[in-house]
C-alpha cells in the first residue's frame, strides 16, 4: 500500500512539473510571435489539468489572436470583398476547426454574424474547386484521387447532386476496369459480378450484356469440395462444411456445388492421391469425376490453442480533488485539480489459431487455377480492473487527455463491475472456422 501511495505522488509531482514547463513553454513562444506554437503547448498543459486557470486564459488569448489572423489572411480589406484563393478557402476551414477544437477546452470565440456567412459561402466555393479538379482527374483516368475529393465533398454534405454523379461516374469506370482485367486474366467468376453490378447501374448500355452473355456460354463451374487433411480431420471436415455453407449462400448463376450422393465415396478412393497434390514437387493427373470440371482441395495443416490466465498490467488514471482557496479579492472559492493514481488490470486471454492450404483444380487437365495459404485465429479476453477504492471517482486518460465526461467515462466506470467467462474452444474454434471459410470462398470468387 506504502509503494502505491509513493507511486501516486511521484505522478502527481511529475504532472505538475509537466503542465508547469508546458504553459512556460507557450509563454515563450507568445512572446516571440510564434501564436500556433503556443496554443499547442496551452493545450498540452490544459490536457494535464482542465483545471489550470492560467493555462485555459492564455488558451482563449492566443487562439483569438490566430482567429484574427487567420481572418485577415482570408478577407481582402478593401469593401470586405471575399477571397477566392486556396489559401484563403484553407483559412476559413482552419478557423471552423479552431473554433470547434476549443469548445473541448470550454471556450467559446464568437464571431460577427457577416463573417460566419462569409465562411459558409467560401466553403462552397471549396466544393467547386473539387468538383473541378474531379473532373480534370477523371479525363485523365486518375480514378483513385477523383474518388478521394468528391468522398471530402459528400462528408460536409451528403446531398450534393454534383458530386453524387461524378461519384456514380468513377464507379462506373472502376467497375469497367475491373471487369476488363478479370476477363483478360480468364477469372470469369471475377468478370461475371463486374459487369452484372454494370448491367445493374447502366441498363440501356447493351455491351454489359453481351459480355455477361459471352461469359455464360462459357458454362456453369461444377466444383466439388474435398478435404484431404489427414490429421485434425474433425477440424478439417467441420471447415468444409462451412465453406459448402458459405459458397451455396451466394446463389451465384455462374457456380455450381456438386450433389454429395456417392460423390464421397469416389473421393474417399482417390484421397491419398488428392492429399500428395499438396507436395510441391507433385504433378496433378488430368482424370473425369463424373462430371465434375473443378475441384477445391483443402487442407488443414496445423492447429493450436493458447490460453493466458490472470495477466496483472498496472494503470493510471486521475481523481478529482478539490481545494478551498482565497482569490485576488481576498474572497474564498473551490478549485478542482485531477491526481493521478493507480490501479491493477487482470487479463484473461484465450486464442485458437489455425492454418490451412488450399488449391482449385481443373479436373479433365489437373491444372492448377489457383492455390492459397490462410492462418488465421479466433480469441477472446476478458479485462477486469480492480481498484481498492470507488471507480466512480476515476477519470480515465486517453492519448494524454483526461476524460471528464460522455460515453467513454460510463463506459470505463461500468467496467469495474462487469464479470465474464472466457468462451469455450469450441465457440471460438466455431468462429475460426467460420472466418476461414469466408476468406477461402472469396479467394475463389475472385480467381475463378
């Protein structure tokens, strides 16, 4: 107990020097004409002590001295004239955010009413810059920054009829070239589901069709699903059948899974020679399995669980105190300061991990269209804080801030009393399983 308390007042010594060098630092650089400089550091000695008066003044002082600043650079002093420039639409953002940054800190900078419209109306001038240069990007096939300044412009207002169809545009476009790189590379599955959602954005345009059409004739994938593992086959067949689950939930016109019937019984047969396809210096041996024209290899190649029991981490979070004193007037007033102290976390952790090998075979050639590798895992853990005293005094610290208030306070307080069990090796070996067969099905879906 003796070590924790000198724990605790190390921190709070330590705090105090911290916000103390934070808010002696942004004096310095207010003096030398460094104003963005400053705010930082005000801000820092703020996130240490909310409470910290003089760090919260010197905060509103420079910010309203950047605030005119910033709206000196943005409008022309002649008749009050609205600048159309870059640099100015960049001024009008920064001082929205810096306006809405210090309502963190309970600071509130008002502005004229005809400067608040001003900014408004820069900030669609903003949206037709990017409109523009989304178009300019688009002749020139830069899809990928297209999309990224018409995503900005749908952020700040999702109904921009613009932007809404340069977006349908570039999706269109990527679509197109994805649909042309599958059918050139003969992943027809790939191919298929471009053009269909093509066909689906653009009815009247007849070359969608003629391509779903030209894929068609092609004929439907017949594919059989085998497992060849010969170790942790409960794994292996319980994973096959959620791939076959996985894959039949598509309905997918171009891809069909083969009936079971004596299917398994054939397989069975030919499962030592299908299990040596996984050696890479094997060949596959062209064969007709009763209409079958592909078959899925899979193999589970190991499997393993872990489990951490009632790991100790310690943790740090700050109490709200509060202190009688006398003001300038001689009257006397309360103040609140946060002090840091400490507490334990128990964690329990449970992880099951697999990985499994698998390849898509042409039967009638045994050429291999495609081969795969998937580790992957399923865990869970459950944390449990212990603290000798109330959580509901504590406030919790996230990237250096103290937070004093929302959802994210209830949540952490709630966590103190909240008790769980770990799930079973199945539950996760379920969830593994599921994960795996999703992976290895869209592999599929997109190298087919």
């Amino acid at each position: 107990m003796r070590f924790l308390i000198i724990i605790a007042l190390v921190l709070t010594m330590n705090q105090a020097f911290a916000q103390k060098k934070a808010y002696n630092k942004g004096l310095k650089l207010e003096a030398a004409g460094n104003i963005s400089g400053a705010i930082e550091q005000y801000k820092n000695a703020l996130y240490k002590n909310m409470s910290y008066g003089k760090a919260r003044e010197a905060l509103e002082r420079t910010t309203t001295k950047r605030v005119d600043q910033l709206l000196q650079d943005h409008f022309i002093a002649t008749e009050g004239n609205l600048q159309t420039t870059k640099e100015s639409v960049n001024s009008a953002n920064r001082i929205i955010e810096l306006i809405e940054e210090m309502k963190y800190f309970s600071i509130d900078i008002d502005l004229p009413k005809y400067q608040v419209a001003n900014l408004s109306k820069d900030r669609r001038l903003l949206s037709g810059q990017k409109i523009s240069e989304a178009n300019a990007l688009i002749v020139a096939q830069k899809y990928d920054e297209a999309k990224s300044l018409v995503d900005s412009i749908l952020i700040s207002n999702p109904a921009h009829s613009q932007a809404l169809e340069i977006q349908k545009e570039i999706k269109l476009a990527l679509l197109e070239k994805e649909a042309k790189f599958a059918f050139d590379r003969k992943k027809y599955l790939m191919a298929f589901d471009a053009y269909q959602q093509l066909s689906e954005l653009n009815p009247d345009n007849s070359e969608y069709r003629k391509q779903l059409e030209a894929i068609e004739s092609r004929g439907r994938y017949a594919i059989a699903i085998v497992d060849v593992s010969e170790v942790y086959e409960n794994i292996s067949s319980s994973l096959k059948s959620s791939v076959i689950a996985e894959i039949s939930g598509w309905k997918h016109p171009m891809l069909e899974l083969m009936e079971r019937g004596d299917l398994d019984l054939l397989i069975e047969e030919q499962k030592q020679s299908l299990s040596s396809l996984f050696d890479e210096t094997s060949i596959p041996v062209p064969g007709n399995l009763k209409g079958i024209k592909n078959m899925l290899l899979m193999k589970v190649e190991d499997f393993s669980t872990d489990r951490n029991s009632d790991v100790a981490v310690q943790k740090v979070a700050y109490r709200q105190i509060k202190e009688r004193t006398y003001n300038n007037n001689g009257d006397w007033r309360d103040r609140k300061d946060y002090q840091p102290v400490t507490y334990q976390e128990m964690t329990s952790r449970l992880v099951v991990s697999a990985t499994v090998q698998y390849k898509v075979l042409e039967v009638e050639t045994g050429r291999v269209l495609y081969a795969g590798k998937i580790r992957d895992l399923a865990k869970d853990e459950q944390v449990v804080p212990q603290f000798e005293g109330n959580p509901n005094e504590l406030f919790p610290v996230e990237s250096g801030r103290i937070i004093i208030s929302g959802d994210k306070l209830t949540q952490y307080r709630s966590s103190f009393v909240k008790q769980g069990q770990l799930k079973s090796v199945a539950m996760l070996l379920k969830e593994l399983e599921s994960k795996i067969a999703a992976k290895v099905a869209n592999d599929i879906r997109q190298n087919l």
